[in-house]
C-alpha cells in the first residue's frame, strides 16, 4: 500500500481533483474508475504525477494506506450509491468515504447511517468551483463525524482554494450538512446571477447601452462594493462577440436558461423549512419562464404598457448608479436568505454550522466567490446569533443607501413592463420584514371564517375563534395551527 488518498470516478471532475491531490507534496493517488479506459488516459497523459492505478475495486483498496482515505467523485444518485457499495465491501471500520459529487443531502444523511453501522466513516462534501477547481483549488463543504475531519480536514485543507491565506474548506457539520450548504450556496448563485441579468436588461433596454459597454460597466462595477466573480465573467460574456456573425454572443445565445436541478433543490427546501427564499426561487422561476418556449411563442401579443421607459444622456449615469444600488441590495437580500435556509436547516437537522466560517470558504474556489462575503463573516463575528443578515449594521447602511434607487429601479421596470422579478422580489421581501403590520391578520380572519383556524390576538394571550355562520362572537379555542 503507496497512496494516502484515493479518487474514484475519472470523469472531468473526478480526474482534475486527483490531479490536484497529486500536485501537493507527500501526496500518493490511488486512482479507480469503471472503465479503465478512463484511468489510463489520466495516468498516461500525467506521467509525472504520483498515481497509483486499479483496475479493480480490491486492488484500489490494497493500494491505500490505512486507515483508507477515498474520494468518489461520480455521477449523483444510483452510481454514487453503486459505488458506496463497492467501497464499503472492501474497506474496514475506521476508513474513511467520501463523496464529492452534486448529493442531495437527505440522501447524504441515508448513506451516512447506513455505511456508519459497518464502522466505515462517510462523508458528504460538497466540491464547488466546477472543473477549474476541482484542478486548481476549490471551495469544499465537507460534512460527517468530527473524528473522520480529524484525518480528511488536512488534505482537503491542501487542495482547496485559498482566499486572504485561509484554506477554503471547514468542517461545516455533521451527516448531510455539507450537501446542504454547498445546495444553499447554489442557490445563492442562481439568485446573484438572476440578479445580474435583470441589471443588464434593464441598462440595455432602459439605458440603451450596448453589450460592450454594458460590459465596461461590470468591469467598474467590478472595482468596488459588488466586486466577485459572477460580475467580472458577466462583462467577459457581454464583451465577446460571435465569430460567424460578428453580433455580440449574449444576442446569438438562445435565451432560454437551463439548470442541473441545485436551484430547484434549494426552494424545494427552503419551502418544506417555512423559508423565504424569494429571490432563489424568483431566480428559479425565471429559468423556467424562459424554458417554455411555446407559452412564450403564444404570448408575444399579450399588452404591455404605452409609455417606454427611457432615460437621457444627462440622466444616464445616475441611471446605470440606480441600477448598481438596486443590484446591490437585492444581492444583501439573497444572501440574507440564504443564510436563513442554513439557519433552518441546522435547526430542523441538528447542525451547528458556523455561518460565519461557511461565509469565509465562498471567498475563493467557488462560483459566488466576492469579497462581500467577507463582510457577511464579519456580521457573524460580531453577533453570531445574528437574526436577519440585513439587519447587520454594515448591511443596514448600505440599505439605507441604496432603497432611493432600488425603489425607482424596481417601480420604473414595472412601469415600462421589464420583467425585474428578483430586483422587485427582494423589495417585497425587504418591505414585508420592516412592516409593523402585515395583513397577514386579513389572512388569518379568512381562514377563521372558512376553516375554523383560529387566531390569536394581540392583547390578550390565547387562541381564539369567531362564531361566523352562527352569533359572530368570540369563543376561546384549542390551538390547532
Ligand atoms: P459524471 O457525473 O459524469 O460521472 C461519471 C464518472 O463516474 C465516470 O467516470 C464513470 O465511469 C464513473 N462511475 C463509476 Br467509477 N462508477 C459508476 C457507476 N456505478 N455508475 C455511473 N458512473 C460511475 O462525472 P463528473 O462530471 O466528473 O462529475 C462528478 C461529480 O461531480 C458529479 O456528482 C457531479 O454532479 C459533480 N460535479 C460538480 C461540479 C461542481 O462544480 N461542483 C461540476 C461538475 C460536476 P465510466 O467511465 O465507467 O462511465
């Protein structure tokens, strides 16, 4: 036995983590895929890295050193499951599973209880930061037992990306916590992205600004408050022009957005969790509005209003500074929410996460990394209990400084008939948090009335009901929500 450390599943991902792994010093890969086609083009094409290469599942067991470390990085669902099966017949108590692929974390939490009765580890990692990543250096939300982080979190430490010094990788918690968070945070990335493309609508539509330009704006945005990745590959897209047509790609690109499910995953959640995820679930919805093409087709004549929304050249600048605003507080919003479906899912699963250090390991290797996440970790340093996110004070400030444009971006688009659905989501969002009275109360009158609910007053503790098909007085009730 050579190798500390063993990937299986040599697909894309699978192949660059191993080679990552192999690139740090005192590394030794065992390598294993199905088909050895796969693991002889990684060994064959990377002469100088350490690997040590199975064909078969008992001889990738033999080559590692124990207590056995292996990565699977195969495809989600019925194969990672395969695999696990495999694995658990060939190694013994004390090794460690992991599985680095796309999981959902209930089933994370499954498998983590049935691999844990043979006294094998199993954790659930959740990779982010795509192909590059897994090559270079990715964001890792690893889950599962301490004590197996004891041995994983070092080598995992080694290979993740690195962001102001700090290894992007912490042990988040245990079973499924992992999955979960790595879920939230492509939420979060489906919502930011959403985010972006209502803002170059709007700079296009209402702006009259071409890609490219709008591409110089990104980049500006890109010096100060919104700086991230999302923002500075947006203005590389807008910037690119096809090669066939010599039009802009972004106006070639069919505009119908696709998905691999994590979004869809997030508000599935978030809705069991009694979550507000408005802005994911916005961004989600917006996907899929644009997937369905033929209501699409038949809708075009459907009336918008008369009156264009159109800026001057004078008031251009303080437009596209409107818009920026918007942006940036419909972005607190996501991030506000986000953070509240980790909260709830800790809660519901019994995780104690540290929100502050999930907000750190985003900073690099993964798709929302920005610097802004710095000042999310800094709001839970100072109040780790910390309700609402926007309630932080940075955040508060930068509220306060933005609602002036967020309100005449979101009430303008709405105006001009731009769908804006995540800029006015989060508004709402924002909005329905600081009211002193919602009319949720009309809400819980109407199920009163229709199903005998019951309420609750605000003077007198208790649960109540009105009398409505009989003397319309009140009658105290049992609590039946
Ligand atoms: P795939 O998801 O396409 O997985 C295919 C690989 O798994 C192949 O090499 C296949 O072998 C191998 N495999 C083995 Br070993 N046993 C298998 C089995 N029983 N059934 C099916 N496949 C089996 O690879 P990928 O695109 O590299 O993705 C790996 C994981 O990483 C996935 O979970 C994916 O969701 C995740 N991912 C994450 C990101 C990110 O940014 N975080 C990006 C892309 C993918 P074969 O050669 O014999 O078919």
């Amino acid at each position: 036995a050579q190798a500390n450390i063993g990937v299986i599943g040599l697909a894309v991902m699978g192949s660059n983590l191993a080679r990552n792994l192999a690139s740090r010093e005192g590394n030794t890969v065992a390598v294993y895929n199905r088909s050895a086609e796969k693991t002889h083009t990684l060994t064959s094409e990377h002469p100088e890295a350490n690997f040590v290469a199975s064909e078969t599942i008992e001889d990738f067991a033999k080559s590692l050193q124990t207590p056995r470390t292996a990565i699977i990085m195969v495809k989600a669902g019925a194969g990672t499951d395969a695999v696990i099966d495999q694995l658990t017949k060939v190694f013994e108590p004390g090794d460690i599973i992991v599985d680095g692929g796309n999981a959902l974390f209930t089933d994370t939490i499954r498998r983590e209880k049935a691999v844990k009765e043979t006294g094998i580890h199993f954790v659930g990692a959740g990779i982010s930061g795509g192909e590059e990543g897994a090559l270079k250096g990715p964001s890792i939300m690893p889950g599962g037992s301490a004590e197996s982080y004891e041995t994983l979190g070092p080598i995992l430490s080694s290979i993740a990306a690195v962001a102001e010094g700090e290894p992007c990788v912490t042990h988040v918690g245990t079973d499924g916590a992992g999955h979960f968070v790595k879920m939230i945070h492509n939420g979060i990335e489906y919502a930011d992205m959403q985010l972006i493309a209502e803002a170059y609508d709007l700079l296009r539509k209402v702006g009259g600004l071409e890609p490219a330009e709008i591409a110089d704006v990104f980049t500006e945005w890109n010096q100060g408050e919104l700086e991230s990745y999302l923002i500075e590959i947006t203005a590389e897209v807008l910037r690119q022009t096809d090669a066939k047509t010599g039009k802009p790609i972004v106006d070639i690109i069919v505009d119908e957005a696709g998905s691999k499910g994590t979004g869809v995953w997030t508000v599935q959640n978030a809705l069991d969790l009694g979550v507000p995820v408005s802005g994911i679930a916005e961004a989600v919805f917006a996907r899929s509005l644009s997937s369905h093409r033929e209501q699409r087709d038949v809708s075009t004549n459907l009336p918008g209003p008369s009156n264009p929304w159109t800026v001057s050249e004078d008031d251009k600048k303080g437009f596209i500074e409107d818009v920026r605003l918007a942006l940036y507080a419909s972005k607190i919003v996501a991030y506000s929410q986000g953070f509240d479906a980790i909260n709830a899912g800790a809660e519901k699963y019994d995780w104690n996460i540290d929100k502050g250090a999930i907000s750190k390991i985003w900073r690099g290797g993964c798709i929302i990394r920005a610097q802004f996440l710095n000042r999310i970790a800094d709001a839970y340093d100072e109040q780790p209990a910390l309700e609402a996110l926007l309630t932080a004070p940075y955040f508060t400030e930068a509220l306060v400084r933005a609602q002036e444009s967020w309100r005449r971006v979101v009430a303008g688009a709405a105006g001009a008939g731009i769908p804006a659905p995540a800029f006015s989501s989060s508004l709402s969002y924002y909005d329905g948090l600081r009211a002193e009275r919602l009319p949720a109360s009309l809400v819980q009158g109407q199920r009163d009335f229709f199903g005998a609910h019951t309420y609750k007053r605000v003077d007198t503790e208790g649960t109540f009901h009105t009398l409505w098909s009989g003397d319309r007085s009140e009658i105290e009730a049992v609590d039946t929500h």
